[in-house]
C-alpha cells in the first residue's frame, strides 16, 4: 500500500507541475493581456488636431479602452510609431486632461501624449521626452467680428478672452492691456461653444487646433499675430510626458528620432485633413 500511495503522490505532483507549465506557457504566448506588452497612453480625445474622439474606425483610428469610441489625430499617430518602436500593443486611454498626469503617477498610463507642453512646473512632477512637434500661439475668434482683423495681442483690449484650464495659454492673457480675462475652461470643444454663442470673444490656442477649429466651424477664423506672446521654447513645444526617472524615456527618443520633420508635418495635414466636422 505505502509503494501505491507514492506512486499516486508522484503522478499527482507531476500533473500540478505539468499544468503549471502549461499556464507559464499560455500566459507569455497571450502576453497582449499583460502590461510588459501593452503601452498605455492617456490623452483628452478633445482636442483636435491633435487628439480627437470618433465613433468608428476610419483613418486608422484607435480603439479607446474601456469603451465603444475611438481616438485619431497626430498624437494617436505619434504612438503607433512609438509602440511599434518598443514592440508593444498600443491601448489609448481617454482621461480628462487635469487628470493625465495623476493617471501617469498612479500607472494608470505608460505614457502622457496629448499636445502637453514640457514646461517648468511640470517638469516638477514628471519627465519628458524629446520634442515631438513645435508650434505657436494663435487667437481663435469669430469670423466677421470685431477682432478677425487683429495683428497684435494688443488688438484685443477690451476683450472676453480665456484658455484651456491648468495651461500656459492661459496664463499669457494677462499679456494683454485690458484684456477681459474670463475663466478658464476644461476643455476645447467647451470653448468653441462659448465662442459660438458669444460668450467669449476668443480663445487662445496653438496654430494647429486654430487650423483645425475654423476648418470645422465656417464661422470661425484664426489670427495670428505679427505682435504675439512672449513665451519660451518649451511652452510652444510638445513632448511625450512620462514617470520620473521612467526607463521608456530612451527608447521613445530613439523612436521620435526616426520621425523626420517632413513625415511630422505630413501627419499633421494629415489629422487637420482627417478630424471629424464635429470636433
């Protein structure tokens, strides 16, 4: 009896070993599930060109996680190119843009990009990659009206003018003489309502979402300036944000060193070209 027991304890121990390789096996063959290949990124998916929200699939738009909408624009693109780069599934995560960098921190998200600026004070709270993409700042107003004419910030004295909350663009109305500046707001398609109905007179922006908004609203019309902003290299610029002392920093460089700047501007056109009217 004692030879039959270890006999059935040897084939039974064999049979746990057996399923637990097998279980090693399916997990690292399946890895799409684990987080050693995803890539998540986080972005608003509301502020076009750049990043967008959409109802299908089109253009090669993405999937968001968690929900039956999808994301485009150039931010989207940016991160194919970057998780085909570490070799891993890209998962676009929509968040509220005064939540990205919380959701970075907790890793909740890999990566931030979403038209974000390496400035000063964030760099206080996470890292950044190289430069993606540099733009400039622009007034978006109503076409016809009083300020569609302007070449100086100085143009809009008097004038109803906000920016994003929680971004540079705001913080450089007070540049203005006598702006009227009004409350900040949580995101761009909040803006281009208050536009539309007055409530503004207009809102500052960076040159591709100012492309972007009077291109899809023919009652609109973006003013650049001869006599613009003072503001510094890093505000105008964008770059992936990400964890301090994050290990992804390197390789994201190397592959936003393998975009030219004639591929970046293509894609650009391409997202101006692309974004749904609605935006």
């Amino acid at each position: 009896m004692r030879k039959k027991s270890m006999m059935y304890l040897t084939i039974f121990l064999s049979a746990i070993l057996l399923l637990t390789g097998c279980g090693t096996s399916d997990s690292e063959k399946t890895g799409s599930t684990g987080k050693k290949d995803i890539f998540k990124v986080g972005l608003e998916a509301g502020y076009a060109p750049f990043n967008w929200t959409q109802m299908d699939d089109s253009n090669d738009a993405v999937k968001i996680d968690g929900n039956a909408e999808y994301a485009g624009g150039y931010d989207v693109e940016i991160a194919k190119k970057i998780a085909d780069k570490l070799g891993k599934e890209l998962v676009i995560v929509k968040t509220e843009w005064d939540g990205l960098i919380p959701a970075l921190n907790s890793g909740k998200v890999d990566a931030i990009i979403a038209g974000m600026s390496p400035t000063a004070e964030r760099k206080e709270a996470i890292d950044f990659s190289d430069n993606y993409y540099t733009s400039e700042l622009v007034m978006v107003v109503k076409k016809g009206g009083d300020y569609e004419g302007a070449t100086s910030i100085q143009d809009f004295k008097g004038a109803k003018v906000t920016a994003q909350l929680n971004t540079f663009h705001y913080s450089v109305i007070e540049q203005i003489d006598g702006v009227v500046q009004e409350t900040a707001m949580d995101n761009f398609p909040a803006m281009r309502v208050a536009l539309e109905s007055g409530m503004i007179d207009g809102y500052v922006s960076e040159r591709p979402e100012g492309i972007s908004a009077s291109a899809a609203n023919e009652n609109f019309a973006m003013v650049e300036f001869t006599e613009g902003f003072e503001t510094s290299e890093d505000d105008t610029a964008i770059a992936v944000g990400l964890e301090k002392g994050s290990d992804l920093t390197d390789k994201i460089n190397e592959a936003l060193a393998e975009i030219s700047d004639e591929e970046r501007q293509e894609i650009m056109d391409n997202a101006i070209k692309n974004q749904p009217a609605a935006q």
